[in-house]
C-alpha cells in the first residue's frame, strides 16, 4: 500500500484523476496498469504486475490524460495535447477547423494552431472580393469555443496559436495579449527561422508576404514553403520591415508581458526524426512537442527525485541502471497507449498510429539535485541530469528497436531516411544497428513538458527541468467546481531534508529566483542533445532586468540549438498562481491558471 497522500496531492487525485469506486491511489494506478497491459498479445498478467510497480510510489508518472482515461470506460482520449489540421483560408474553413478543434478539447485534449494560413487583416480576397479580418480575429473565436467546452470543472483547456514571423500580421499577433484577459486560454508563439534570425543579425530589410494566389497586390513575389502546401508556393510582398525592429518587437512585448515565446522553427524541422514525410508548424499547448497536423503527444514523466539513493550524504548517487530500467517499461507502457486510446477525429488516430510517437521525460530534476548535494546552476548538476537524460534516451531507443523486432515498427518508418534524421545518426551504433535490422517501434520517443499538475501530484516535487520554485509558497489550484483553492508548499526535497533532521536549507539548495537566466539556458542546452522532442522550459527573468540583457537570452538560446525560448520576468498582467512566502519569488510562465494541460 502507498504510504498517505499529502493534502495536496489528495486534491490533485480526487479533483482531476479518481475514478467513480476508487478509493485510494492504488486503485487509480491498478486500473491504469491493468488497462494498458490489455493490448498485450501474451503475459497480461505481467505487464499489468510491470506497469503498477512503475506507478507505484510515484517513479513513473503518466500524462494526465492516461491517469484520468485509462480503464475508465468513458469516451476520452488518453493524448493530452494535438495539433490540429492546416486551417483552409476561408470560411467554412475556418470554421470547420473550430469544428475539429471543440470536438478535441471536449474530449480532453489541448490543441495547438497554426493560423499563418489565414489572410492577413484588411486584404482582399483575389476570387470573393470580401476583406479579411486577419488570424487574430478567429483566434478570438478560438479563445471563446475554449471557454464554452471547458468551462465548469477542475479542468481548464489549453491551446497553442503560432504564426510565421514573415506573416504581414505579425504585429498584431505579438500584441494580441497586451491587454488583460484577451485571449487568456492562449499561449502564443512565434515562428522564427533561420532566415529571419540572420537578417534581425544583420539589420537587413524583412519582407512579410502571403501566397500570391490568395491576395490582390503588386509587391514582388518571392518563392516560400506555406503550411499545407507540398512545394515552396510564391507569395507576394506586402510590405517590408526591419528584421531586428521587428525581433526587438517581438521580445519587447515578451518582456513586458511574458508573450509570445519563439520557436525556431527551421531547427525544429531540421532535426525531425520524420523530416522526410512531415513539415512542423505548430507545437502542443507548452511546447515540448512539435507536431505535424493532426499529430497527438502521448506524455510520461520519470521522477528522477525517486532515483536518487542515499540522499543527503556523501555517498549519495544517482541509481541509473534502476532509471534505464524504468525507462525501458515506460515506453511499452506509453506505446500501448496509441494502441488503447480513442481518438476525437480520425486524423489524428492515423497520424499517432502512424508514427508512434511519445514522449518520455523527468520530473524532479531539481530536487534530484538538491539530494544529490548539487547546485542546479553548477557543472557538476548539469552532468548529472545531462548523465540522467542520456541513460533515459538510450535506454528508450534500445526498447523501442527491441518492441519493434517484437510488435513491428512505425508504419511510416522508412528506414534508410530514418536512419539519415541528425538524432538519429548521434545515437550509439548499437542502437543504429539494431534500428537496421529490425527498425523502430515509435518515431520519437523524449521529450521534456512542464508537469504542473502531476509533480504536484507526487508530493510536489520540482516541476520538469525547472528549478525549485521557492523553499514555501502558496499554490492556487482549481477545485471540482471551477473556483481556486490556495495551498501553502514546501519542496519535496526540503520537506525530505528537515524529516531527517535537517535545519535550514540542504547544501546546493537553490531557488528559480536566484538563477540567472544562462543558467536556465545551461541546463536546457544540456538536456537538449538526448530530446528528440522538445523541452518546455520556463527562463525566470527578474523584473529588473535590463532589457538589452533580456534580449541576449534568444541569441544565447539560439546559438546553442535550442529549439525555444519561454521567458517570464515579473509583470502586472500576467497575474500569478503561486504566491511568494519567501522574498523574490514570482511566478514561472507556464503556472497561470488556466494553462494547467493535465
């Protein structure tokens, strides 16, 4: 039996994850392992007594939509995240994309968008003749459908719009959250390649342009790849700005209100496993997954905090042949989720059936730290989750090649081209081998999200790769009937130091507050080789940082392969859920309220 739930983590289960006859956790995980264990062909009964020893005291935690739907019988899916299709340049279009979308978020997925295919604010359409209102406009009604599905409960939705830094709208885009409560169930994110980068570099002239075919105009027509669109299409010149004024726009409207982050997106497509078959424009709610349309992430955490042995001492160690063993059960128990799961539009069952994807990550990597005696800002801290990353990475492909020989591979592997993707080629040649002989079971297999609600779940312990938020705080969660409720927090790892004995802070204790931001960037860059996803990572800005400070963390961000940038740094409109019982705390980015995905 599970040792008792802290108040909590009691809330979190019985608001957002019991089931109706389930009276304590252990019936939660029993009816998760058993659930996914039914999809295997042979040794049910073993797989399922696998499963609950990985959920078991919290090593394991699944994303909060296999926790809720597993086993249920009820008509969710168990993805917690889409992207939704290419959105049709028109009305009906449009609309059936929101269409698509509801019926999404009413079965418990968030969504993310990309709206650079609609024309740009005041163009006139070359066939109708009628005057565009531009993407900012029908995310409103995005924004407005999300609140109607999801508006009781203690579930709130989630949804990601991006657009095209070249899209003639770009403006309006980064200042669509400037003023308080306007597009609230958003996060929005900018699309920037590398062509945009180099001329904001440069101070070059930026040209914002949309398919020529679409608009009535006489710019010149330049050759650009569109979403949707399976060669470069020409697009017509609108108008042209400065690259950096633009930029600087961009991380202005960042810096005083947290929004939008950027995604850089030729790396993103660069380094996709599926490159040869997919072009990505979107991302799910908190950006850890890139996806093509109609692509589902399928999320789970190890808990790295329930890894650590003998913490707090001098012998204190990292159990890494326990972690890779974790790891290698987590992913069959992830892969049996595309094969359990229902899906709300049949798009996307073929697109996660097709390539398998998941997304295997940490959660408690800070606290890890802390037990570990190692300063999250220091060397020795980021070998060690670097360390951690990579045995989880491996340990994952060598599964997922072994799955594959056992249950066949992705139906869209095409292995030669697999094999050419840049992750692929740096991973050990065993496992380069073994994808050769007998392929791959899931496409991409890591991935590092955020993990608000199913740290808090485990007793809160630090959330993803951030960094411990505050020794104490006070946390803000929804109740069944929709209204917040306030906690008052310790860290897991403090909470751990002081129950054996311990007086003030652990050695290597160190808060989000007191990083600075190229720490954030260190550990991120460090992680980042052994995620063939993408990591959702918040970098902590203190108010008074100088703006042009502020600005070199996207060229830090971008010089050392990242493939985005969050930041959050103190301002009067984002609001907060976590409330300081310590000075300086403030809260991260992807804690506002109605942002909680699981």
């Amino acid at each position: 039996m599970s040792a008792p739930l802290a108040e909590i983590s009691r809330h979190v289960w019985e608001t957002k994850y019991r089931d109706a006859g389930e009276h304590s956790l252990d019936d939660t995980w029993r009816r998760i392992a058993r659930a996914l264990a039914s999809v295997e062909g042979a040794d049910r009964a073993g797989w399922e007594a696998r499963f609950l020893a990985l959920l078991a005291d919290f090593r394991f935690l699944p994303g909060g939509r296999i926790q809720a739907g597993a086993g249920s019988g009820r008509q969710v899916t168990l993805f917690n995240c889409f992207v939704m299709g290419t959105i049709e340049d028109s009305i009906p279009g449009i609309f059936r994309a929101l269409q698509e979308g509801a019926v999404t978020m009413q079965q418990g997925g968030g969504i993310g968008c990309d709206f650079s295919t609609l024309r740009p604010r005041g163009t006139r359409a070359r066939r109708a003749g009628t005057i565009a209102s531009g993407p900012v406009s029908f995310m409103r009604v995005w924004d407005a459908m999300c609140g109607t599905i999801l508006s009781t409960g203690a579930r709130r939705g989630a949804m990601m719009a991006t657009l095209r830094c070249d899209h003639p709208d770009i403006e309006d885009f980064v200042a669509a959250k400037h003023q308080p409560g306007e597009l609230r169930r958003f996060n929005l994110s900018v699309l920037a390649g590398d062509d945009f980068m180099a001329a904001a570099r440069t101070d070059a002239d930026w040209p914002l342009v949309f398919p020529a075919a679409a608009v009535d105009g006489e710019g010149a027509i330049v050759e650009r790849e569109w979403p949707g669109a399976a060669a470069p299409v020409p697009c017509r010149v609108l108008r042209t700005v400065p690259a950096r004024a633009l930029l600087d726009r961009i991380l202005r409207a960042a810096y005083d209100h947290a929004e939008p982050g950027v995604l850089f997106v030729d790396r993103i497509n660069r380094l996709n496993n599926l490159g040869y078959r997919e072009r990505i424009s979107a991302t799910n709610p908190c950006g850890e997954i890139p996806l093509p349309p109609y692509g589902a992430c399928n999320l789970g955490s190890l808990n790295l905090a329930r890894f650590v042995a003998a913490p707090f001492t001098d012998g204190a160690r990292l159990d890494t042949d326990a972690l890779a063993a974790a790891a290698r059960v987590a992913v069959r128990l992830l892969d049996n989720v595309v094969d359990l799961s229902g899906f709300p539009l049949p798009q996307q069952a073929e697109s996660a059936r097709g390539a398998r994807r998941i997304g295997l990550g940490i959660t408690g990597l800070a606290d890890a730290l802390v037990m570990l005696g190692l300063p999250y800002d220091g060397e020795r801290g980021r070998v060690a989750a670097a360390e951690a990353m990579r045995e989880i990475c491996h340990a994952a492909y060598r599964a997922s090649a072994a799955l594959a020989a056992e249950k066949g591979s992705f139906p869209f592997l095409v292995r030669e081209k697999y094999l050419e993707a840049p992750f692929v080629q740096a991973l050990p040649a065993d496992i380069r081998d073994a994808i050769a002989a007998d392929g791959v079971r899931n496409s991409h297999l890591t991935a590092i999200a955020p993990t608000g609600t199913i740290s808090l779940l485990a007793g809160n312990v630090s959330s993803g790769l951030e960094p411990v938020f505050s020794a104490a705080h006070a946390r803000r969660v929804l109740d069944r009937d929709g209204r917040p409720r306030e906690f008052h927090l310790t860290d897991h790892a403090l909470a751990l130091w002081r129950d054996r004995g311990g007086r003030g802070l652990p050695p290597g204790f160190v808060t989000a507050a007191e990083l600075p931001a190229r720490a954030h960037l260190a550990m991120q860059a460090a992680l980042q080789p052994f995620v063939d996803n993408a990591i959702s990572k918040t970098i902590n800005v203190p108010a008074d940082c100088p703006f042009a400070e502020f600005r070199e963390i996207y060229d830090l961000a971008y010089d050392q392969g990242l493939k985005g940038v969050t930041t959050f740094r103190p301002n009067p409109v984002t609001g907060a859920v976590l409330s300081p019982e310590a000075d300086g705390a403030e809260a991260p980015h992807c804690c506002v309220l109605e942002r909680e995905p699981d």
